[in-house]
C-alpha cells in the first residue's frame, strides 16, 4: 500500500476499451469482425495486401486483418449512416 499516490498517469488499453464497448455499450464486436470479413475476403483472397472503403483502409498481411487506419478522405454522413444501420441490423439477428 502507497502512502502517497502516484503522480504517473495510468493508460487505457486497446483490450480495455474494446471489452467497455462490448460489454457496457452493447457492441457486438463478432458482428464487426464478420461486416470487415466480407469487405477483406474477396480482395484478400486475390493477394490485395489493403482494401479501401468506408472512408479507411484495411491492411492485410499473413491471412489476417492488421490493422484499420483513416483513408484519404472521410466516409460522408450518408455513407456512415448506412454502414451503421447494416452494422445494427446485424446485431439485432445475431
């Protein structure tokens, strides 16, 4: 037990941010892994080492899904909007 407290700032984890949108925000995270699974296999399985959509790009190296990082331009309203409604009608069928 301290008996001061410490002057270093603690950080978040990505696993502690992704576990609080699941868990407290109701996030279906396999609904998200199975919406970037059909955007990445098609492409993927032709050797595309990123796939660009929705305003970002997904880079693929070993088989896998790496990473996802903002593309050139941002996705506009409307294309957020109707990726957000496919993303929770998923959920709502899963």
């Amino acid at each position: 037990m301290r008996l001061e407290p410490s002057k270093d700032p603690i950080r978040v984890t990505d696993h502690a941010v992704l576990r609080y949108l699941e868990r407290a925000m109701g996030l279906n995270v396999e609904v998200v892994r199975e919406h970037i699974l059909q955007i990445c296999s098609g492409p993927a399985a032709f050797g595309a080492v990123c796939v660009r959509t929705e305003g970002v790009k997904f880079e693929i190296a070993g088989g896998a899904v790496i990473t996802v990082l903002a593309d050139q331009g941002r996705p506009s309203k409307t294309a957020r909007e109707r990726n957000q409604h496919r993303i929770a009608r998923q959920r709502v069928t899963a």
